[in-house]
C-alpha cells in the first residue's frame, strides 16, 4: 500500500493512477487530517508527501513520522515544487529517503518508488555492530558511545550504520551520496562531508573511527 499526501486534485489524481496502473495498490489524501485517520488504521509500505500543504506542513508530517514506532522505518519519498539544495538537505535530514522536485515524470517516479521499496525489502533487520567503544543497531535505530546513545538525524544515522556494517571498505563520497540519499545532488558531493564532520563531532571520542581516505572518500577503521 502507497499513501499519497497532496493537496493539488490534478497531480494527486495523475499519480495514483499512474502507480495503480503499474500495479500498486494506493490511497489519496487532499488532507494530512485525513491522512493520519488512514494511518490508524494501516500501515503503508510507502509514503509520498508534499511540503507545501494545508493544516500541516509535511516537514512536520514527516519528523511526526519519524518518532512513531510503526512509521520509523516506512520509505517517505518527498514531491515538492521547492526543489534548492538547502530544502533537500533539510528534508532528507528530516528523514526523507528520496526528494522528487516538481515537475517530475512519471516513468522517473516509478523508477524511484521501485528503487525505495526494493531497498526496504532488503535492509538487514537482525544485526547490531560494536566497533571499540561504538555501538550500533540499524534494526532499533540506536546508536551509542561507551553505553550512552548518541542523537543523530534520520541521515547521520543511515550513514554511520553503512560504514559499520562494512567496517574497512571504502565508500567514494558519490557512492555514499547514491546509498544514502538515492541519486547524487548533482556534484555536491560537500553534502557527505558535512554530515561526516557533524557524525565525527556527535561520536567525540568514537569520532576517530570513520577515517578520510584521502582522494577517494571514507570508512570505518579499527580502533586505536
């Protein structure tokens, strides 16, 4: 099931009958009052929301979202008309997986809900990682130092458990960008590195462990 969060009649109708036509089932909301009464009810797979909407900002839906249990870990996907770098970083921090910007086309957003629902079937639910004194649990979004947790956003997080989870191989900052963020910020690959510094200073004495590898990009090493 794909929930839909736009206010606009036209593009929400284009949309879902685009993706009914490629075979998912899905739900409409002019409304984020009708859309939260929806999810009392059911859980989607998906979620696709707009910024710019009535009663509610979808900034707000999707941080809201993100602190429930049973939409922690759903795919959100973002289709807005603002489309700077400053407002996908905002949204993708906030915990968006992927951010489409208006106008987009049909077979690109198709492309991308498959890609979002591919790479939650696949996300490893089982394992926690310990390196020294860093602790991870991708499974129950915990991350900690020394046995205190550490508060990351959405994309801090999914990029220290990558590194963690592939504790010595080395991801390119455009590997990094296409894993964690879906597609690249066309060049700006300054995106990585800022949410490294900010993982490096949020982990202090943990922080050493995700090495520059200079020229190429980053990793988890060994601890000293």
């Amino acid at each position: 099931m794909i929930y839909f969060v736009e206010d606009d009649n036209s593009i929400r109708e284009l949309v879902l009958y685009t993706l009914n036509n490629a075979g998912y089932e899905t739900m409409g909301f002019e409304r984020p009052s009708l859309f939260w009464k929806a999810l009392d009810k059911q859980t989607p797979n998906l979620i696709l929301l707009d910024i710019m909407l009535p009663e509610e900002d979808g900034l707000q839906i999707l941080k809201r979202l993100r602190t429930i249990p049973k939409t922690s870990k759903v795919p959100i996907m973002m289709l807005t008309a603002k489309g700077t770098e400053y407002d996908k970083v905002i949204g993708l921090d906030y915990g968006a997986d992927d951010y489409v910007p208006k106008p987009f086309g049909m077979m690109e957003l198709i492309a991308r809900v498959k890609a979002l629902l591919r790479r939650s079937d696949n996300v490893d639910t089982e394992k926690d990682y310990k390196v020294g004194e860093l602790f991870v649990s991708p499974s129950r979004h915990v991350a900690q130092v020394a046995g205190k947790e550490v508060v990351l956003t959405f994309k801090e997080f999914e990029m220290l458990s990558l590194l963690i989870e592939n504790q010595g191989i080395v991801f390119t900052r455009d590997q990094l960008l296409k894993k964690i963020w879906g597609y690249a910020f066309d060049g700006e690959s300054r995106t990585v590195d800022v949410h490294i510094r900010s993982l490096r200073s949020k982990l202090g004495e943990c922080g050493g462990l995700i090495e520059t590898v200079r020229g190429i990009g980053y990793k988890i090493g060994e601890p000293d």
